[in-house]
C-alpha cells in the first residue's frame, strides 16, 4: 500500500520528524527532542548585543526542555541572579563562570570554559 501524497523533496522546511515524517514545527509527536552537541557543557561570557550587560552562556547540555527549566531555577538560585531558556541555551545574568563551572561538575556534567 503506498503512502498518500509522499514528499520527495521540499526546501520548505529544514528538518523533518522521524516518527511522524512531518515539518518539526507542525509535529504533534514530538519525538525529535534531541539536542545537537558532543556532551561537553561550555560555559562562556557574552556582551554582545546586550547594552554591555554580561551575561554566563551555558550551552550544550543534552537535556530535555522540562530538565533544562529546573536545572535553570537551580543555577539561578545558586547565583543570585536571573537568566532564561532559549534554544536549550541558558543564559545568567552576570558573569559566574566559576560557580556554575563547580556545581555543574557536581552534578555529573562534563564541563569546560570556552571563550576568552
């Protein structure tokens, strides 16, 4: 029995569910929660286009989106400071590099400062 209506092509979307075969952002499944990266948390300080406030970057954490919310109530807590999600990326106001660099590896992360 063939497939009604197969794509074999389209440039109108980038990526595709594995398990329902639909465009990611019309996926009902949400099956493809995985996240891009080698495992290794980095954890850098940006002031780019921020009015040069710094901010602590901490990307590449393979998580889901549920985790990443209470890892971020965590590390907000821990510094004192706010911050938010976006992209499975945290960012924390203010430059604590060393404090998230402990707690994280306490908490079983690889870890590693990037950038200057």
């Amino acid at each position: 029995m063939r497939n009604e209506n197969p794509t074999v092509y389209s440039t109108e979307w980038d990526q595709v569910c594995p398990k329902c075969k639909k465009p990611l952002p019309t996926c009902a499944c949400r099956v493809h929660v995985q996240r891009k990266g080698d495992g290794v948390v980095r954890i850098q300080r940006e002031s780019k286009g921020r009015n040069g406030k710094t901010v602590t970057v901490l990307s590449g954490i393979l998580e889901k989106n549920e985790t990443l919310r209470d890892l971020l109530s965590d590390l907000k807590r821990i510094c004192g400071s706010g911050g938010t999600l976006k992209d499975g990326v945290i960012e924390i106001q203010g430059d604590h590099r060393e404090k998230l660099l402990e707690e994280l590896k306490k908490r079983g992360y690889k870890t590693k400062i990037a950038g200057g």
